[in-house]
C-alpha cells in the first residue's frame, strides 16, 4: 500500500492506501483500535481488514488518526477521531467520484468510530465490526441502523463481555429491512491473539456472501433466473 498524506480537521493525517484503476471501484475504510492503547494502522487486524478488501477488488484505506504516528493533532476522545474519518472518507471519495460500493471496518475503538460515521454517511451500503466496545462507549446512537453488516466478537473477550455485544446485536436487528449478522469466535481474546486467521476467514466469508448478493441484485433479470436455476439443479442434484 502507498503511503499518502490526508489534510484533517487538525492536519495532515497518515495513511495507507491501494489504488484500483477506475472511477467507479468499490471503496474500503479501515479504522484502527483507540490511540491512547497503542493502536494504529499498522495493527494486524486492522492489517487483515485491509487485505480482505485490497484482494475483492477495493480501493482501500487505513489511517492513524490524530497524535498517532505521523499524524497531526492530539487524541479527541471519539469527536475529532470521527472528524479524521469523515475526512479520510472525503479524501477517498474525491479520487473516485463515481464509487457505488462503500465499506467501512473497524476494529474496537475503531468499530465505534466505524458504527459513527455510518450513521452519518448514507453513502456506506455494509460495515464490519470487530470486538465493539459496547460495554464502554454509547451506541444508543444506532437507531435506526442504516446498513446491513457483520459484528464479530470473541467469547473469552476480557475487555468487553459477551453480554454486552449480545444485546448490541440484538437491538440492532429489530431494525426493519436491516440484516445484523453476529460471528462468534470460541475462546478468543479481545485482540484474537491465536485466532486472527479465523477471525479473517469469517470476515472474508461474509463480505463474498454480500458482494455475491449485491452482483445478483444487481444483474439483468435473464441473468439472475438463469443463476436461480442454477442454484436450484444443484439442489435437487444434491438430495
């Protein structure tokens, strides 16, 4: 990925980005774990994240934000750090005008950022979010929530219970039209210390799954029968 610097609320902002040919590509945003812990770009979920997209196609970006790294600034306890996002995803659109795709990802602090800038950017279609702090940061702001996405959360997390993602999960289901899908990984830590190959694979598995939705909504009615059928033969092959 090349390195790129973004011009934030407070100064430039260091990032990371893969470039895809086109004006239409799809679009990714990775958002890192909280500044004032060691979080930063170059984390290995956050890492992980970018690849997941960098390989499906996406122009994708991660970046420090404020007083992290090289950027400029100083830690703003969530309300500058959603401003350095927005404006990261201002930076991002300017170079394709034309993306239908958004995706936004985050990971701990970096989810409830991630979960923010949805609420406010209609232009996301799907998000991941991986350990949300929801026992530590109010999420109360998601209702309704405008986007489909993956919440993913390791039960032997010991910074944020299990319950507490749980009914985050559960509140935002009860959004009409909204599909939350919930991953559980068994016996994973906060930061999936073992498990971060797994934890990737269900991402990867996710984002597949919705982009194939996304290309069969999208296709011309002739296409989408035909692949129907097909689906079916396999089917009755199958029993």
């Amino acid at each position: 990925m090349a390195e790129v610097i973004i011009p934030g609320p407070e100064g430039r902002l260091e990032g990371r980005y893969h470039h895809v040919e086109g004006s239409d590509s799809p679009l990714a945003i990775i958002l890192h774990p909280h500044p004032q812990y060691g979080g930063n770009m170059h984390n290995k979920v956050v890492q992980g994240l970018a690849q997941i997209y960098i390989k499906r196609g996406f122009s994708t970006l991660r970046f420090n934000f404020r007083g992290v790294g090289r950027s400029q600034g100083t830690y703003s306890r969530g309300e500058g750090e959603l401003t350095d996002a927005a404006a990261a995803l201002d930076w991002l659109q300017t170079l394709k005008p034309d993306a239908k795709n958004v995706w936004v990802a985050g990971f701990s602090f970096g989810a409830w950022i991630g979960m923010q800038l949805l609420m406010r950017r209609p232009e996301i279609g799907g998000f991941i979010s991986v350990s949300p702090p929801a026992n530590m940061y109010d999420f109360s702001f998601l209702a309704p929530c405008p986007s489909s996405g993956l919440i993913i959360h390791g039960d032997a997390d010991e910074i944020v219970p299990q319950e507490a993602v749980l009914r985050l999960v559960d509140k935002l289901s009860l959004q009409k039209g909204i599909v939350i899908d919930y991953e559980n990984i068994e016996g994973a830590g906060h930061v999936f210390m073992k498990d971060l190959e797994m934890m990737l694979g269900r991402v990867a598995v996710y984002v597949d799954k919705r982009l194939e939705d996304e290309a069969l909504l999208l296709a011309p009615p002739e296409e989408a029968a035909e692949e129907a059928e097909g689906d079916a033969d396999e089917a009755s092959t199958a029993k």
